[in-house]
C-alpha cells in the first residue's frame, strides 16, 4: 500500500536544506511522486530520516536487568532512533561468531533495526585478535573493544592490518590509559576543588596520535567513537587533511553539557570520557559544524539505580540517551550551532555512509525509515517517563524543546505518541 506524508517539512541532509513538500512511500521504500491509498497529515512538522544510533549498549546477554532488546526498541522508537549500531561490550562481550549469532536472534524483539559491532580482541583483552573474518560472515559492521582502550601496539597494529584485508572498519577509543586510570572527571580547577580523581584533556590527544599512526601504517578504515577535546580536534583535522581514512564522533551529552554539570556530584553526569571544559565543548560542536566530526550518537549506556546511587567516584559510568537525543540535540538547533539538515548529516546520513547501512536519506529507494517530530515543543523530561529499563539520564528535569511524534520502520509505524503507551 502506498502511503503519503503530506504538507511535511522535509529534512534532507544530502542536499543540505529543508523545504515544505509530500514524501510518498511504496513497500516500505520512499518512491517518487504518484497515487496513493493512505495518507498522513504531517501539518508542518518536519519528516527526516531515522536516527541511526552508533554507540548503544543493550543489556543482553548478561545484563537484561539494566537493558534488554524489547525495551531498548522501545525506547529507539520513541526517540526518532530506527536503526542502533550496538556495541560488543556485553557479558561476556560480543567475541565469536555464536555469541554475535546468539545476539542476533535477541535482538528480533527490537521494534527498530539492529545492527551489532564485534569485539576486536579476545574478551576486549587486547591480547590476541578475534576471528574478524568470520564474525564479518555473521554480519559484524565493524570491530571494536568499545572503552576498553588496546594497549599493545604491536596487537592493536595487527588487527587494522588484518582489517584492512577485509575491508572492514575498526572503532578505536581514543585514551591514554595510564593517564586516565581510576579517572572520573577532567582535570582543571572545578575537579580540584571537588578533590576528584582526574584526567588531563591531552591523554585523548596522546591516545589519538597513537592510534593515527598505526592506521597511517596499516592502511585501514579506522573511527575514533569519541573526540571531546579541543586538542584532539587539531590533530584529527590534520589526519582527514593528510588523507588518512579515517572518522570521528562524539556524544550528544558532550556537546550540550561541561564539566560543570557535575555539580553537586550528581553521578548520572559521570561518563565516559567524563565532561569537558565549556571551550572543549564548543570546539566539539564547531567540528560537528564543519564535518571534522562526522556523527554524533547517544552512546546509551543503561544502569541501574544501585550503581549509580554512589560516591561519584565509585559510581558506574554512563547514561541512557536513545529517547532523549533529539530534544537535547535541538538544543544545538535552537542556539544557531547547526541547522537541521547539518544535525541530520550527523545522526542518520553520515553514520549510515560510513557503516555501509541503508537509510539517512529520503531519496527514492531508500528504505521508508522515518522520523516525524515538532522541533519546538516545550516539555520537562521526567525520567521515570522514559521507555528504557534504566533511568540514568543527566537530562531528568530539564527543560527541552523537541518531541517526536511518530517513527516508522520499513514503512511501518513502531510509535505514535498518541499511542505511547498502548
């Protein structure tokens, strides 16, 4: 059946603008103009490609009392979120091709596309490579060991050789690891004065350079997950100027919240990296601007109330972010640091581009992944409201403008906030 969105304020971010228009969408995929039998009335309010989320952690196997497949879908539905690009760092982490298989049935009680990436090395130990080759067979869209950064360079220079024979991608996390040992903030004046264990801004850029000359060396596709500072910045735009193939992101908590957040001790603004200084921030948001960064993700981290109900020093790192991504990503639409085609270029277009995904766009043939939301309604997020298991967000309580009004997947509507909680 044919479908028309019509009186829509259509996102495109492969041309870089917006205009009033119809979509129309036949067997799932967006099609050119024609008949059809059903029609949605957008009224005005902008229709984009779904959000493709690179960063997510779901509970299962070995945590489904934090997270599982069914109520992160959910959640992804409700945040405009129709594609997540999982990470391995599960217990026991993502690391041969049954556990990857095993994840894959799981992940069928999602309402939404779901796409895992596979551990680069045995247990995420960074001792010995896994089998990448067969793991790509099951379906792996890159490798990487999430947070857990690869000290051997020797072993970490293998496996992007070993990558690049494949063609496949490798995520590093770009940290020096002694520097940012038992860290929870970064240094400066306000970690001081909180006498809280810190970590210099330059060990991002010492584990950035690092990186960048094994993948100059090994020739491989390579993506730093998270570039925050202003120092690593310099030296990833002289490696995309260089040529080198190489991709960043970054967290949508760390380009619409500082180091200051942490306040009070407040743990559900402890993360990974920790938060940055207000010029680090903005530099971020700059390099989102100018496409230095190329995607942006919520890197939702779920955890339970008793991990986080503790010293901020001991507390888990993290926090949810498929359901609150879009409002807090207007923030940085409603201060004028991006337009919307620009912000979509970041979480649908670009991460889809560099994964080799279908979607982010609403070119014809493309699948009928969908996003309709009103990108200035007013609401107070309230986080016993989110569809996730937990409820770690810095967000509870804020003031955000944004709301989606309905998702759909293939063609298929996975959420109506009329209908939120049928």
């Amino acid at each position: 059946m044919a479908t028309l969105f019509t009186d829509a304020r259509l996102i495109d971010p492969v041309a870089g603008v917006e205009r009033r228009g119809d979509l129309r969408v036949v067997d799932g995929a967006i099609a050119s103009p024609g008949p059809a039998a059903q029609v949605v009335e957008c009224r005005g309010r902008c229709l984009a490609p779904g959000i493709v989320d690179w960063g997510v952690k779901i509970g299962e196997p070995g945590e489904r009392h934090k997270e599982s497949y069914r109520t992160a879908g959910l959640a992804a539905a409700a945040g405009g979120v129709t594609t997540m690009v999982c990470r391995p760092d599960t217990a026991p982490a993502l690391d041969g091709p049954e556990a990857l298989a095993h994840a894959t049935a799981l992940s069928a009680a999602a309402r939404v596309r779901v796409h895992h990436m596979a551990a680069l090395t045995q247990a995420r130990g960074g001792r010995q490579m896994t089998e990448m080759g067969f793991l790509a067979a099951r379906g792996a869209v890159a490798f990487t060991d999430a947070d857990a950064v690869v000290r051997d360079a020797r072993v970490l220079l293998r496996c992007l050789s070993y990558a690049r024979s494949l063609g496949a991608l490798v995520v590093g996390h770009p940290q020096e690891p002694t520097l940012s040992a038992g860290a929870c903030a970064t240094a400066g004046k306000f970690a001081s004065l909180r006498g809280l264990p810190a970590v210099p801004a330059i060990a991002e850029r010492m584990g950035l350079e690092r990186d960048l000359a094994l993948v100059e060396q090994a020739g491989a596709r390579w993506h730093a997950d998270q570039v925050t500072t202003a120092t690593a910045l310099d030296a990833l735009r002289r490696a995309k100027a260089g040529g080198l193939p190489v991709t960043a992101g970054v967290s949508i908590h760390h380009l619409t919240l500082n180091a200051l957040d942490v306040a009070d001790f407040r743990t559900f603004f402890k993360l990974t990296p920790p938060l940055r200084d207000e010029d680090d921030r903005l530099a971020a948001v700059d390099a989102v601007a100018d496409g230095t960064i190329d995607v942006i993700g919520s890197f939702h981290t779920p955890q339970d109330e008793e991990s986080k109900r503790l010293p901020f020093q001991d507390a888990a790192p993290g926090a949810v972010g498929l359901e609150t991504m879009l409002p807090a990503a207007m923030r940085l639409v409603h201060a004028g640091h991006l337009d919307l085609p620009s912000l979509w270029r970041a979480l649908s277009l670009n991460p889809a581009r560099i994964l080799g995904l279908p979607g982010g766009t609403l070119e014809p043939g493309a699948p009928a992944d969908l996003v309709l939301f009103d990108p200035d309604a007013p609401f107070v997020l309230d986080r016993w409201a989110l569809r996730s298991k937990a409820k770690n967000t810095p967000f509870d309580g804020a003031r955000l403008q944004g709301r989606v009004l309905a998702t759909w997947v293939g063609g298929e509507r996975v959420f109506e906030r009329e209908r939120a909680h049928a």
